[in-house]
C-alpha cells in the first residue's frame, strides 16, 4: 500500500473547509489525489461535494456556472478558479461524451463510481484521509489502470476514455489491466464518434509523455486505426536498408522516444519536435521502391510526408502555428547540407531560422533510431553542421530577406517599380548574400541591383 502525505493548497484547503462549516461534505476529488499519491505535482485540484450547486454559490462572494448543469460551479479566489461538482449519478450517454441527465446524490461513493479509472476515483479531505471505494491505492502501487466496475460500461459513456487509458499507461508508464485492455479493443471503433479536438488533447499528452513510443500500443489495439490510419500503414511497411534496423512505423517510435524533454527549451518544442517525428515518414509507404538487390529506398518521401502531415493536423483541428512548423521539420528532415558555411546558410533559409535549432535536435533523434550502420560518421557530420550554425549566428550572417542590408523600400527609391521584379531581385540579391556574407552592405547591394537590370 502507497504511503501517504497529502498536502492540500491553502484555497482547497478553505473551499473545503467553508463547505464543511455549513454542514455538507467536501472531498479533493480525481487526479490532483491520485499525482498527490504518486509525489507528483497535481496541475489542478478539483472539489467534489454534497453541496448542490446553488447552496455552493451561496458560500462564495465569486463563483462561475461553468457546468452548473451536470453539477459544477467554479469557485474565484485570488483570480484562481476551482471547480466545485455535485455529488452525481450519471445517465444514459447518448453522444459518447456527454449524459442525457444527472441526478444529485448525497452518497460519495455513487459519484466515485461513476469515474472512469480507480486510480481517478479517489477522493481526499484532511478529516477523514482517503475514500478509496475501488481499489485506487492498490492499483497505484501495482501500476495498474483498471476501469471503475464494468470496462465496457466505463467505455460506452465516453468513447475517449479508450485513448485516455493508453494515455495514462503512457504518463505513468503504467499497464492496462486485462479486462479493461479487452473492452478497449473491442470498442476502439466508436473512437470515431468523438470529436478530433479531444483526440488532439489526449493525442499531445501521450507525445509529450516518457513514453511516446507507446503509440505502437494504439496500433496493436486497434486505436490508430481509427484516429491515425496513416501510422497503420507505416506499421505495414518494412525497411530493408542497411540505414533502418525497424520497420517504418517502429522506427518513428523509437525516434520520439530518443528525443529526451530535457533536450528541448521547453514544452511547446517538445510538442512540435514530437509531432513532428511522429509525422516525418507518414510520406514512406507511398515511395516504396525496392532495387534489384532488393534494397527499398523512398524517394522523395519527405515531400509526400509533408503533405500528410498537413493534411492529419488539419484533420485533427491543430492551430496554424503548429501546422507550419511541424510541415516544415517534415519537408526538410531528410536534407543535410554539406559541410561548409554557405550550405549550412542556405539550409537555415530553406527551413526557416526560427525551427533550424529544433531541426538539428530532430536529426539526432532520428539517427538514434535508425540502425547502427554508418552511425558515427553520422553524428559526426551532424556535430560538423551544428558547429557551422553556431558559428553563422554568434558572427551574424545575414540569412534571411529580413536581414539582408537593402529592402524594398531601398530598391523603390534607387528607381525600381513595385511588383513581382522587385521581389525577384531581392530574392536574388539574398542568394548573393548567402554565398558571400560580406556582399550584405547596402552600397554593394544597390551596385548588384544596377548590375542585374543592365
């Protein structure tokens, strides 16, 4: 049995305590109880409670109605807001999310039951410990997620709780008990009635897990297939190369997983980093060619790849942001420059100055789950091209238009029209300019320009 110290913030300690002297229950309620269990900092804490919810807002001078139908009133304090819920029994599920009806419930356990894994059914408040009804604690200390009651039951009410117990297996690295296991299988299908933004959450926290190669435990349960089919098809297809050891699919879960959190500035690289290698040989199915010495290669499919990638994070309803930079990483992924100044400047403006250091992390990664042929000649051109990019950044190479010593405002004055001219001559201008850093002086530029127009 896990050992216990739970300390409870000072405002749950006061929602809970105000709850109480008016003469109801309240209980810290769900994960921030379960990571407390696990020595892990809770992200949230969310109150459960006896409480109906006009009888919460009567306690507290700022409450919101955030959920006030299915129970749920968030508490204001110090511009912090925590959710207060009803003690509830739950009804039919008719969209896989959400319950017809709720029906209030004095009795803590009923509300207990109605959550979906034991380890998120515990409830906690200092005067009587844990209320621990389904065997949290003990499934905790086993590393176990287990449905509350009936897997299929749990499952059937939210189709999403499939994805979230592979998710969590993922976070704790934990396994998934048999029955459970089983139900999640058997309903994977009706993961398609959920809503692509709900995918997309649990979809980064299982990425930006220890263990993002658990992806392949998607596929073997039949989960990719029905919210990443493309991943299905990389499983699908081997590589006889002398540069892979795995097939593709395996070897896009060994590169997330050889990307470590601490090697990233922080969470936001992470995630694209993570998507990124998730996505970077969706493109290879599709390009399989095999030689006649039966060696496969995938020509071009990083341009393939790159399409994909797009056309998966649109369908998941990911941000404009994240679409471009992860597009990026997977279109130039597979293109080292030589090792020299001006290929190394050239390949910064071909993908972008802001991701090229998230691009050099990438490559390493990817290395790292490839086989171990030509493996140090590999990371030695890698530390030759990272050595190169910092020595152009710390000096200050221009390597991008917005850089370059002249604009079009420059070239406008010097007699040239506004139009697509104009463009061209800047961008050949900066061509100029990557070759030869030391042409980036606006008198030089001026005389290039008079030059290139005759």
């Amino acid at each position: 049995m896990i050992e216990y110290n739970i300390a409870l913030p000072e405002d749950v300690k006061f929602i809970i305590e105000t709850i109480e002297n008016a003469g109801f229950e309240a209980y810290a309620v769900g994960g921030c109880v379960r990571d407390s269990l696990l020595g892990r900092s809770p992200d949230d804490w969310d109150i459960t409670t006896s409480a109906k919810p006009t009888e919460v807002k009567e306690l507290f001078r700022r409450t919101v109605d955030t959920g006030i139908q299915h129970g749920t009133v968030t508490v204001m304090l110090k511009e912090k807001g925590y959710e207060v819920t009803t003690y509830r029994i739950d009804g039919e599920y008719e969209d896989s999310r959400h319950p017809k009806q709720v029906e209030f419930t004095p009795n803590l356990k009923e509300d207990l039951a109605r959550r979906d894994f034991t380890i998120n059914a515990m409830a906690y408040n200092e005067r009587d410990g844990i209320v621990d009804e389904f065997g949290g604690m003990d499934d905790l200390a086993k590393g176990i997620i287990r449905a509350v009651g009936f897997a299929e039951s749990r499952f059937g009410e939210d189709a999403l709780r499939i994805f979230r117990a592979f998710r969590f297996a993922a976070v704790l690295n934990f396994d998934i008990a048999e029955d459970t296991l089983l139900a999640a299988r058997k309903l994977a299908p009706t993961l398609e009635r959920i809503s692509a933004e709900r995918i997309n959450i649990e979809l980064t926290k299982l990425l930006m897990s220890d263990n993002p190669d658990h992806i392949i435990r998607l596929y073997e349960n039949g989960i990719t297939a029905v919210m990443l089919p493309e991943f299905d098809r990389c499983m699908k297809t081997v590589q006889n190369n002398p540069h892979h050891c795995y097939n593709v699919g395996e070897h896009i879960a060994h590169s997330m997983k050889a990307l470590k959190a601490e090697e990233t500035e922080d969470k936001d690289e992470l995630r694209i980093l993570r998507f990124a290698l998730l996505l970077h040989d969706m493109g290879k199915p599709e390009t399989k060619t095999t030689d006649k010495l039966g060696i496969d290669h995938f020509y071009g499919h990083e341009i393939i790849g790159e399409k994909i990638a797009v056309d998966v994070l649109k369908r998941l309803k990911s941000d404009n942001n994240t679409i471009d930079r992860v597009r990026r990483l997977v279109r130039w992924h597979d293109t080292r420059p030589e090792t020299t100044e001006k290929s190394v400047r050239k390949s910064v403006n071909n993908v972008g100055e802001d991701i090229y250091p998230m691009l050099l992390k990438f490559h390493r990664a990817d290395i790292a789950a490839q086989s171990d042929y030509k493996r140090e000649e590999k990371i030695d051109i890698e530390n030759r091209i990272e050595q190169i990019y910092h020595d152009i950044i710390e000096r200050g190479d221009c390597i991008s238009l917005k850089m370059l010593s002249v604009n079009g405002g420059d070239l406008i004055a010097a007699g040239m029209k506004p139009g697509k001219e104009l463009g061209e001559v800047l961008k050949g201008l900066l061509e100029l300019v990557l070759e030869d850093p030391s042409c980036n002086e606006k008198e030089i530029l001026l005389r290039k320009v008079k030059e290139i127009r005759g």
